[in-house]
C-alpha cells in the first residue's frame, strides 16, 4: 500500500507500507513541498503518487526508511538525473540528502 503522508504517520500506516517488502519502506519524497509517499515495491511507483498529487519530479528523490533502525539510506534508480548533476542512483548532493533526511524523520521517525 502506498501512502502520501502529509503529517505525522501513524504506526499503522508505517507497517501497511512495510507489506511489500517488510524490513523496509520504499520512499519518494518532494523536498519541495515537505510531503512524502511510501510504501509498495518500487520507488517509481511512489513516485508516479506524488506526481498524481501535483508534485514537480525535479524535487521528487528516491530514498528508503528502516523504521527499525530509525534510518533513511539515499539509492534509487529514479534519483539518477545527469540534467540535475546526480549520475548516480545515490542522492550525491549534501543539502538534497539533508532535506530528505529531515522530511521522512519529521513525518515517520520514532513512531
């Protein structure tokens, strides 16, 4: 199930977006807007949400979050954007990883 999460996640949100692939969620979020979509088992389809909901891809990055661990990690495919200087699957700039950090640990951290 893949949830666009606004505020705060509930801890049942958090384990309906853990389903797919249960250790883990798979995130996309628009650091523009401070909104995030998790769940299912592909970034892109995360993605694909957030775009349905007015989002802008040039501030949508690809992310996953280990509620266990309390910790986002940064690789995805839908981050490789040579147009925005990240040839990688790793989100590369520190400013982009901080805000991604920031918005998921605001809206599922320590649930």
């Amino acid at each position: 199930m893949i949830y666009i999460v606004r505020e705060k996640a509930t801890a049942e949100q958090i384990q309906e977006m853990m389903q797919a692939l249960q250790t883990y969620v798979k995130l996309a979020v628009d650091i523009e807007r401070g909104i995030l979509a998790g769940g299912g088992a592909m970034h892109a389809d995360c993605e694909g949400v957030l775009l349905e909901d007015g989002s802008r891809q040039e501030f949508i990055w690809g992310a996953d979050w280990d509620p266990n661990a309390q910790q986002v990690t940064f690789e995805s495919l839908i981050n490789i954007r040579s147009r925005q200087n990240n040839p990688s699957m790793e989100i590369l700039d520190p400013e982009i990883r901080q805000k991604v950090t920031e918005i998921t640990v605001r809206l599922l951290g320590s649930v």
